[in-house]
C-alpha cells in the first residue's frame, strides 16, 4: 500500500504521520465532535470508525458523530449497536442507528443538508474536534483530494482541530481533478458565490488543509458500498411517464426549451426510472444540479442526451460503478463534485431554477409533504437535501406510489402525520395514477385535484367525503380535526387504513 | 394636481394618456390577471380597485388580483365585498377579504412574498394583462419612480401587456432616489445578484417601462394608510428582553459582534419591541435586511444605533409618518427599497447570514410553527415573507406571547394544528417566560426546552404527560395520535384549551 500511496502524496514526510486505524481512532475521546466524510455511501471514513467501534468494546464512550448524509458498509449500525453515537447529523439511511433513533438512544438532529457547514462555520454546533476525510491523494501542502463525495469535508477540515486522512491507496486515480472545492467565507463580507451554470468551476480540486493540522494518516483500500438499485416496477414506471409527458407538456407551452432546467433528483428507483425515460424523449443538451449521481446519469450521459451533471457525490451500483470507475476520463469534463453546501444552496437553485424530484413517504389532499416519519413519529432516514431544494427551486415536484405496504395504507392522507414540505414548497405531485399540477391553485382546489389525480381509487371516495366534510365546516384549508389523524390512528391499531375506506368518515 | 404632476412627469406628451379612475379601470375585463402594487399597507395603488368596485356594483365581473402583500385603505375588503376578487395572491390582512377567503369564496393563494415574481416571469401563473402601479414621478423614457414600496411592481411592469400608472402628485418628492430596482434576468443564463451587504446598491432608481405599454396615467393624492401600530406591553417587553439578552450572550460568546447579523423583523408589536430594546442594549452599527421597515426602524437610525436598512417597503404611523416622510433626505444615504424578490431572497439570506424575527400563532413540543391558521383551518394572513427568512437565515427566531384569547388558549400545543415552519427551520422560540435555543438539538431534547422555556405554566404540566405518554410508545418524534389534536378539538368546541389542563392526556 505504501508503493501505492507514495505516487498521490506530495506531502514532505507524509510517512511519519502514518498510523494504525486503531492508533489514529485513540484521538477521538469520549465526548468529542468529529466529523467524517461520506455522502450517500459514497467516499466515507471506513477503517477508524471501525476501530471506534472495537474500541468500545472494552471502553465506553461516546461522540457526536457529523458527516455530509448517509454511510454504507454499515457504519452506522456498527456504531450504533457499539454504543458510540451519542448524536448524529445531519442524516442517516441505517436500520440499526434507524431503531436506536427511534428508541431515542440516540439524539438525531435531521438537518437541512446544505446548513450544516453554515452552523459549524459560525460556531452554532459547538467545536469541532477532530475531522476524518477519506483521500484520494495528498498535495505538497496537505491538500486533500476527496474521493466519491465532498460533503461536508471541506468545512470539517477547515474547523476541525486535527484532522485524521484515510488515504484510500485504491480508489480510482481519475478522481483527481473531478472535484471543485469553495468554501463560502465567514460572515459578513460574503462576496457571491460565482456559479452561474452546473457547470461554472470556482474553487480547488482539493481541500486546503493546514499540514499542521493533519494529525494522522491511515492508509486503506476497501471499495465505497454500492448503491441498492431497486429495479424499476410497473407503477415507477408509470410515475416516470406522467413526469415525463409533463415535461413535455411544459416545453410544448413554451416554458422551458427541451434542455428542462437544471434537474435535482432523489435517490432511489422513481428518481432512476424518470431520468431513463428522458433518454427516450425528444430531450437535448440536459444538465444536473443535485447532490448525488446515481447510475441513471452516467447512462444519460453516455446516451447523450445529458451535457453536464454537477453533485456532492457518486453512488454506483456494482454493475455500473465498475463501467464508471475505470474509464473515469471519459466523464471528467462533464461531471464536477462540490461541497453540499454549494450542491445544495439555496441560492443555487433559485438563480440556476432546478427542478427539484423528491421522493415523499406521504402527503396531504393540501399538498403538505411528509418525507421522514412513519405514522409522524418513527423516523426514516431525514429531510436530507429534500428541503433546500424543495423551497428554492423553480419546479418542485414530489413523487411516491399512490399506497404502501401492499395498498393497505393510503400515501394520500387528508392530513400527514407530519409535515417536511409545505404547501407552498410543492408544484406538482406524482403517483402512478397521475399528476396534479398544483401551481397558482388555492388549497380547496389543490384538494379536488390531487383526490383526482393521485390517490388510489379505492381511497378516493373516503378522501373525498372527508373533504366535503371538511368544507361545510368552512376555512381556507378545511378539515374536521378530530378525524384528520383518523387514518394514521388506524394505520397503528391495525397496519391498515382499509377501516376508513368501509365506513368514510 | 396637473402642475404637480408636472414637475415629476418627464414623460414626452404624458398628458394625452391621463384618463380618470373609472376610465382607467375600463381596462381591466372579466377574467383578467391584474398586478397591482403595494406592500404592507405601503405604496399601493388607489384609485383603480375602488374604480374596479363601483363599476362591479352595476357590472358584476371577477379578477385574479396580485400585489407585493397587503394593501391599506381597506381595499381588499373593498373588493372582496364587491364581489370582484376571484383569486388573490399572495398576501392579505385584511378582515373581510379573509372571512370571504374562509367561506371559500375567494381563491386565496397563499405564497412566499420572494417566489411570486420568479412564477410570473416563467409563466408558471398565466399571463399577467394589467399592472397598476403608484409612482411619485415619471422619467423621460416612462420609467416609473414608485412610491413607499416596490413590492413585485418592478416584475408586473415588465410582465404586463398593459401598464396602468396611479401618478400620486401628494407622495414626498424625496422618494426619489430612495429605490434600487434590479429584476433578474430570465433563466437559464443568469448572473449572481451582486448584493454582497445591506447597503450595496445594483440597479436604477427606477423602474423602467416600454412607455408604449403605458396606456393610462391617473392622478392621485391620497396618503398610504397609516401603520397600526399595537403599543408594547409587558408581554412583548418582556418577550424583547429575552431576546436582547439572547443576542448578548451570542455576541459574549464570540459568535457575533456588536453589530450582530443583518435584521429581519415581521410587522407588530414584539418587532417594535425588539427593535426598541437594541436602543438600550450595547449594540453598534446595526443594520437590517427586511421586508418592511417601521416606526421603530427610523428611530433606531435616528438614535444612532442602526446604520443602514433595507427593504421592499416603509409602513409608519400616523404620528412618525409625519417626521420621515418630511425629512426624508435626512435618511437618504441609509434606507434603500428594493423589489421584494431582493428583499426576501432566498440566497441573500444564506450569504449574508440574516438574523429573521417573524411571529408564530402557536408551536409545538417539537418546534413546528404555524403562522397563518386559527385552528388549521381559517387562515388569518398567510405566510408571508417568514418562510423566504426562516428556511436560509443565519439564526431563525420565532416569537408569541405563550397564551391567547385572555389564557384560554395556549400558543405551546403538542401538535400544530398547521405547519408553515417545519422545526429544521427554527433555531430559537420566545415567549414572555423565555427563550428556548433549540440548536443542535433532537426532537426529545427540544420538546423539554420549549415547555420548560416557553409554555405558559398553566399548561406546562399537561403538555409534559403528554411528552411522557408519547415517549413511552417511542419514536424519534414521539406522539400520541389519536390525542395530538385534542386542544385544537377542545378550542373549537369550548373556545378553550382548559379542558386539557384539568385532565391531562
Ligand atoms: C421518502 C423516502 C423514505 C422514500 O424512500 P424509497 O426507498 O423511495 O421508498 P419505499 O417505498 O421503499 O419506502 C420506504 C419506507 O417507507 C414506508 N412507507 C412508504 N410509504 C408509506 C406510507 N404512506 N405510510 C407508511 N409507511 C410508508 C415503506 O413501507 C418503507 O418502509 P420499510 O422499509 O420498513 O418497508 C426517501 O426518499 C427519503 O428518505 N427521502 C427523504 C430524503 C430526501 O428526499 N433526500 C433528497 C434526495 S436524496
Ligand atoms: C402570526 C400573526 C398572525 C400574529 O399577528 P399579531 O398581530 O402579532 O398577533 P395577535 O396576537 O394580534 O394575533 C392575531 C390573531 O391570532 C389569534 N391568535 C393568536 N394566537 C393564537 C392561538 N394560539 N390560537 C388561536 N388564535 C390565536 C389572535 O386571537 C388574533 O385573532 P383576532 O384578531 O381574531 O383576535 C402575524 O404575525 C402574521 O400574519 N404572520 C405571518 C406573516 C409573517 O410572518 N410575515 C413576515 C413578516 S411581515
């Protein structure tokens, strides 16, 4: 690994700072902050949080843990079932940390993805202790060149009192140059930030670190998990074809020319199905402002139809990650990794005009969006960067099949059990059964339409009766409180919503 | 009236398009969009809309009416009565327009005040036919000097196909040169905004205009109505002081200086209050980046403490009306009015890391906020600018005092029974009992804090056994559903939530 290391390390005398994980991991004490690098599975620490992990084994202790979203390799059930977690930010995809959040052992404060840096920068989460950034390489200087995500990193450098590198001896060498590093300056004196297209270059390709600072190295050479790719089924597909015949219908009105605007996709199979059904399309010239690039945009890319594609990270499946890493050249004028703050800011979507494709777990006949909490108490992963896209883009669109858990709940509730987006942050809605175009509508309108076009028919009737119900009551947004909760009080009682469909309320 | 006009008016043969109110308002149809300015009760035209309801009284014909916010001089109960209100967006105050909103009858579409614009400019709401806009003065090639606020006057005048102006000869010349109009461009292609501080001036002193699309001048000299303005009490004293000892201990810390962030204060009596107590406190070279300035602003640039403001629009008293408006030049260097895309734009806010004051009408346990529903149901304003604020300031403070209705309602509630401000975007809560810092923190942890803090103690002890019986059945935001809206049930059937307090869930 040192033969390895030596040809992407430009530091003078890296090699003295060369430490076990379990040497390294002895840095971080009990009651800390570290922050780690990691974006959706993508360029994470992998070797000291394991030896965080075995070390509490024998010794308890506990941090708080910040990265810039999820971890794979199941980090964070590992360290969760060790006991290391105290709190975590700003988000999370693991079923373990999920259950011990959930039991609330675990203080999880769900953030907005593109805050955080901003919160530590000014001193409003406490100090950073200790930073740990996975490398690609190392410059003369003590710059760090990330590997398949930015995240936070740049800003855990900068505040970080020391800063542990997990110099990663096998991550593809093209990475180098693919990333665009810029960190906002303190307050007040902020010049703009001079992105004017995804494809604006303003930065470094690697974050600056004070070589002092750099308090161990730790070389490794484990690959980043790969993406689960839920393949596509009939109703993705069908959410897929009603985006896409609406895109299509906004270019026919003039609104946008066939290269859209910049486009924001979650992650998952809806957001995979959509962006392949542009493939088919009349579309030309497309580019990306989002935070993460799954295997769908390197096909668009290859496919042509996508010019430029600008994220926090790259999570690849298996299949196509071997296809993207080894022929990384081939994408590097066309695709740039920034920090999430940049990827995500909401400056950026409103002056670039993203159009922003979310995933909901549930929403309202009003249009409020629930994207977090299973029956509005047990969380699911976060709001991520679902909100800062959500608020500031020019096109917020959300999508989610129309029922889950086999049709025995309803994703179309008349009042969610807990709200992430509002109504005002959500354009149109999508589900297998249609599309409401929600834009310059009043709540009773947004109602009809949304009862219409994307409930299940089985739940139309009982959503229906609830808002005739509610309207005779009058209000600008009605409801008959003390049935609004209903179907999620059934949901809980009986893992079903089917009570409210026999006897509407 | 026409010498006066005269010698604001540069516009060559100017006087062949003057045309009465009734004549003027002959130009709006049935079914047309219309975009009339006016923010806060400031600036708004005059004439026009009452032209609009006396014609309606023997010709019944509706209209989607937009503006910047609210209008004064009960114009929106006006034509509410009239019945010529089909749609209206995106703000309003007024009692009758919004018990006619509440019945259903008029489409009230309630929007972030920084977003309408942006959905105007790209076609997302229809075409725009008529925009009436106040000016204090007309340059040579029709652009219009507006007068005591800009609102979306500057997008409307660019949008519309047919510009009616209200020339108001009574406006105080020293409106001009106050303003700085700057619209952004159409997308994609669009620079940063290059404000980089609240005084950084980018655009024209006016609002230019194809002076052909001007197709009527009408004359007016009415003043804007004066600010309500509720005289502090001991609750919003006391809420104040909270807040300026918040602020102190901020800049104690080393997170901020004396001249602490850039401002935002909503409209009302705990923002005067605040603004008041920083007179006292040993704060220096404040500034502020808002919406609306107020009484309370110009005393703070009179007293030295408040160097610079900037806003979309100036609503005072009747009694500091007459002191500005009559020394205008006095605060020249130190005031700018801005289009009100600007004002409360969403990456301004993030860049220059705002500090934002807005009132909730009830929170939750979590630090959800609802800002617009009585109940969930009757919408009472609407939204505003707090979410442009909340979602991208530097710090986001909501206040209200901890009880309603003489104590018969409790603003501290387990579940709101509206959100408009999810907790992600809610860093401090004030009542008069204190003041709850929710940073960095999980769900649970807040839930103790706010009812700890901000409860009135009346209703502490039954909102705590309802944390602790929501815990018991866990969750990362623990509820108990089928309870969670019981004091919004009990306030709509006793006018009270002292059901609650006598048998606590
Ligand atoms: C909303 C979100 C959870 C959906 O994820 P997904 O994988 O596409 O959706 P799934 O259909 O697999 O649903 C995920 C879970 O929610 C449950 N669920 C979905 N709809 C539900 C509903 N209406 N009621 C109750 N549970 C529901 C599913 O049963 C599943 O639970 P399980 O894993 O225990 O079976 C996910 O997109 C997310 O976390 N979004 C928030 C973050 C975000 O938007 N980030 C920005 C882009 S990365
Ligand atoms: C929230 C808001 C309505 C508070 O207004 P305010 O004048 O400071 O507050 P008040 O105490 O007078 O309350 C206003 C009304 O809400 C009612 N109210 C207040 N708290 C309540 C509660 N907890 N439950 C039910 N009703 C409540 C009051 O009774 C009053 O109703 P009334 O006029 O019928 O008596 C107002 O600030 C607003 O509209 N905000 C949203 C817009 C915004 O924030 N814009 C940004 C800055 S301008």
């Amino acid at each position: 690994m040192i033969e390895l290391a030596a040809q992407r390390c430009q530091l003078p005398r890296w090699r003295d700072r060369l430490q076990s994980a379990d040497e390294a991991a002895a840095l971080i004490h009990d009651g800390m902050t570290v922050g780690m690098s990691g974006f959706t599975r993508a360029g994470e620490a992998k070797q000291v949080p394991l030896a965080l992990a075995r070390r509490a084994e024998h010794e308890p202790f506990q941090i708080t843990l910040m990265t810039g979203a999820s971890l794979g390799h199941d980090t964070d059930g590992i360290l969760a079932d060790a006991g290391v977690l105290a709190r975590r930010m700003p988000f999370q995809v693991d079923r373990r940390l999920r259950a011990a959040i959930n039991r609330g052992e675990v203080m999880f404060v769900d953030s907005h993805l593109s805050e955080m840096s901003e919160q530590l920068r000014h001193d409003q989460l406490g100090a950073l202790d200790i930073a740990v950034i996975e490398a690609v390489a190392i410059t003369a200087d003590g710059g760090i060149v990330p590997t398949a995500s930015v995240g936070n990193s740049a800003s855990f450098a900068a505040q970080a009192d020391k800063v542990i590198i997990e110099f990663n001896v096998a991550a593809p060498e093209a990475l180098i140059g693919l990333h665009d590093i810029y960190v906002p300056a303190k307050r007040p004196g902020r010049q703009p930030i001079p992105i004017s297209a995804p494809d604006t270059r303003i930065g470094t390709p690697y974050i600056p670190v004070d070589p002092d600072k750099i308090a161990a190295i730790v070389l490794t050479q484990e690959q980043d998990s790969p993406a689960d790719i839920t393949p596509a089924n009939e109703a993705t597909q069908r959410i897929a074809e009603h985006l896409i015949g609406f895109f299509e219908s906004e270019v026919a009105a003039g609104r946008m020319s066939l290269s859209l605007m910049p486009l924001q996709a979650g992650i998952g199979s809806v957001a995979n199905a959509v962006l392949h059904g542009l493939m088919a399309g009349p579309f030309e010239d497309l580019t990306m402002y989002s935070e993460v690039l799954q295997d769908s945009t390197f096909e668009l890319l290859d496919h042509g139809t996508l010019r430029f594609a600008s994220a926090s990270a790259i999570t690849l499946s298996d299949a196509y990650g071997a296809k993207v890493w080894n022929n990384l050249e081939r994408y590097r004028d066309r695709v740039v990794l920034r920090p999430q703050e940049l990827s995500n800011h909401p400056g950026m979507s409103r002056r670039l005009g993203v159009i922003a494709i979310n995933t909901a777990i549930e929403f309202d006949i009003y249009g409020n969006v629930n994207s977090t909490h299973i029956n509005g108490t047990h969380m699911m992963n976060g709001i991520g960067g679902s909100g800062d896209f959500a608020r500031n883009s020019h096109l917020s669109i959300f999508v989610t099949t129309s029922t889950a858990r086999g049709g025995a709940l309803s994703s179309v509730v008349p009042f969610v059990s807990h709200v992430d987006h509002v109504e005002h942050d959500v354009d149109i809605l999508v589900t297998e059964h249609g599309l409401a175009d929600l834009r310059g509508l009043a709540p009773r309108e947004r109602a009809r339409v949304i009862i219409d076009r994307c409930a299940d028919p089985v739940y139309r009737p009982a959503l229906a009766a609830y808002f005739d119900n509610a309207c005779a009551r009058g209000g600008h947004t009605p409801h008959c409180l003390e049935q609004a909760l209903a179907w999620h009080v059934a949901a809980q009682r009986d893992g079903s919503m089917r009570a409210l469909v026999d006897q509407p309320t």
